[in-house]
C-alpha cells in the first residue's frame, strides 16, 4: 500500500507539499499540484483519514453512543442518525455502553485519540468531567433521551410527562376504575417524567395507593416480575401502563400466565412504540416515540455545529402519538 512519502518521492516534492495538496489549506502552484496528483494517481494512493483531520480539522467520522442496542427503540434512532451523515459524506461509529459509566468514559476517550468531529450520546450516566473533557477537545456533543438540560449541549427528547398523561386517560376513556404503573430507572428522566405523569394523573382518585407502582426496569422480565407482583397485591387492578413497550410485552406474558385476559379483564398500554408491540397477541397499544425523526434531528444539530464551529445548547421535545391496538380494544360496557 502506497505512503504519502511514496507520492512525494514520485512527484518530486517534499511530503508537506503532498499534505498542502491533499488538504488545500495553503497555495501549491498548478505544475506542482498536477505532479502530485499525477502520482496519487499512478500509485493509487488512498489518504488516510485521521492524518488529513489532523490538518483539516475533519475526520469525516460521527460517534453515536447507545444505552442497549439490543432495545428495538434505539436501532431506528441510529438509522435516523446514520441516514443524515451519509448525506453529510459521513461515517457513524457505533458504541454500546449498556448505561456504564465507566464503559461510556473509555468511549469517550478512545474516540477522542481518534479525532471525531461530533458525538451523539443517548445516555443517563454522562458526567459533567466528560462533557468538560470533550469541550476542551473542541468535539460538539448532542444527547439524546435520557440526559437533563445542559449549558453544553442540545438535548433531544419527547414529551414523556404528556405521553405518560396521554396512556392514562386512554385507560380512563375506555373504563378502567383502578390503573397501575410499572416504572423504569428514575435516574433517567425519561422514565421519571412518565412516572410523573402518571402519579399526577391518578393520585386524587379514591382508589390511588403508591403500592400500584412498582419497578420493572425497562427490561421484559422485569415487567414480566412486577406485574406478578402487582396482581398479588391488587387483584381488582383493571389497567397498567408500563413505562416502557419492553416491560409491556414482559407484563402481557405475566398476565398470560397468571390466565388473566388482556383486555377483557385488564387492559394494558406501552410507552416508545417499537415494532415489536404489533407481533405480540394481542398488539399492544402504545405510545409513540418519533424515534426515527429524534435520531434525523440529532444529526442535524450535530452538524449544524461542526459545520458553524458555535455551539448552542437547546431542549427539543418531540410530540407523541397514541396507537390505540387490541391490549385496550374494549368499550367501557366491556369491562368487568
């Protein structure tokens, strides 16, 4: 494989001379500059990347760091994201740091050795130190999801307190007369807004007890647990939103077992709308997160940054959809 210092020795010019032709950062006269692509050309040289951002400043590389891509939410938001830098000629290095903030750290410092010109972080662990550490690198940063407000970055979330309001009152519309919540991590803001909304939907009801919310973690045995647990406490339950559409289909087979009818004797409703919610039986109902469209307006901020050199931190909440399916296809008439 050809070296610069290859093309330079062709060419007849020093390497610096290949390096200001390569990056068009300073004046080559045009006889030069034909000899040294003359013999990039005859050598098939390929420059590599990290050398010309040293010069240039870009490496033409992203990092996007997600919490668990096993989770059907996160792979659309990395298409969202991957879809705007291609168009940008760039590419996306993907990292998984399974919500560890030691393992996010390392990340952070590996791609700092690799010079990339922006990262994207969808994270709930993410440290003032890192967030310092990459502002004095120069490396824009955008959060996505899980993070709160910042001086130094962007945030792009959705309505999670509206959402988790929105799956109440669809409960409520269509008769249920005792709800309970099954919550995620409340480090993370997403899942503490939905238990917010939640709580100050229901909480003046006579029926309203703390005991109808228990944690399942964002996991699908976790909702598969706590709804066990919650049908023991409460047998006369009739309605559970979970915070999350993997703790739903994790319920939807705990009441399976337990021989409860979803949604003859409970009706049940998730929160993210993954496509895994419309191949369960029954479909659940959900609330939407514009996953897609969450990843699409990361990358645009992102770039709108590296592009601009300026960084302006800003909250964008993105608006939610209910999917009424078949977990909450019932009349009031209907219920128990």
């Amino acid at each position: 494989m050809a070296t610069i210092r290859d093309v330079a020795k062709l060419a007849g010019v020093s390497v610096a001379t290949v390096s200001r032709v390569l990056n068009k950062n300073s004046y080559v006269n045009k006889d030069t500059e034909q000899k040294v692509v003359k013999a990039i050309e005859q050598l098939q040289y390929e420059p590599n990347t990290v050398a010309r951002g040293l010069a240039g400043k870009e490496t033409g590389t992203i990092a996007l760091i997600l919490p668990d891509i096993s989770n059907p939410f996160f792979p659309v938001i990395a298409r969202g994201v991957e879809d705007v830098a291609q168009r940008h000629g760039y590419t996306v290095i993907l990292c998984n740091s399974d919500d560890h903030g030691q393992k996010e750290k390392g990340y952070i410092e590996m791609l700092r050795k690799k010079y990339v010109d922006g990262m994207i972080f969808a994270s709930s662990t993410l440290s003032e130190e890192d967030v310092e550490q990459m502002r004095k690198n120069k490396i824009p940063l955008v959060v996505l999801d899980r993070a709160l407000t910042s001086q130094s970055y962007s945030v792009i979330r959705a309505r999670n307190y509206e959402g988790a309001k929105l799956a109440v009152r669809h409960l409520l519309d269509i008769g249920c007369k005792k709800i309970a919540h099954l919550y995620g991590p409340q480090e993370m803001i997403t899942a503490k807004e939905r238990l917010q909304g939640y709580e100050d939907s229901v909480k003046h009801a006579p029926w309203y007890t703390p005991s109808l919310m228990l944690p399942g973690h964002f996991h699908m045995d976790g909702g598969l647990r706590a709804v066990k647990d919650l049908m023991e406490k409460h047998s006369d339950i009739d309605g559970i939103f979970c915070g999350n559409d993997l703790m739903a289909v994790g319920a939807l087979k705990g009441l399976h077992q337990l021989g409860i009818r979803v949604p003859d004797d409970v009706a049940l409703i998730g929160f993210d709308g993954i496509s895994l919610t419309e191949i369960t039986q029954p479909e659940l109902s959900t609330i939407a997160q514009p996953n897609y469209d969450m990843g699409k307006l990361a990358a645009e901020v992102l770039f709108e940054a590296i592009q601009s050199g300026v960084v302006q931190p800003k909250l964008y909440e993105l608006e939610v959809t209910l999917i009424e399916r078949d977990s909450t296809a019932r009349k009031p008439t209907d219920r128990p």
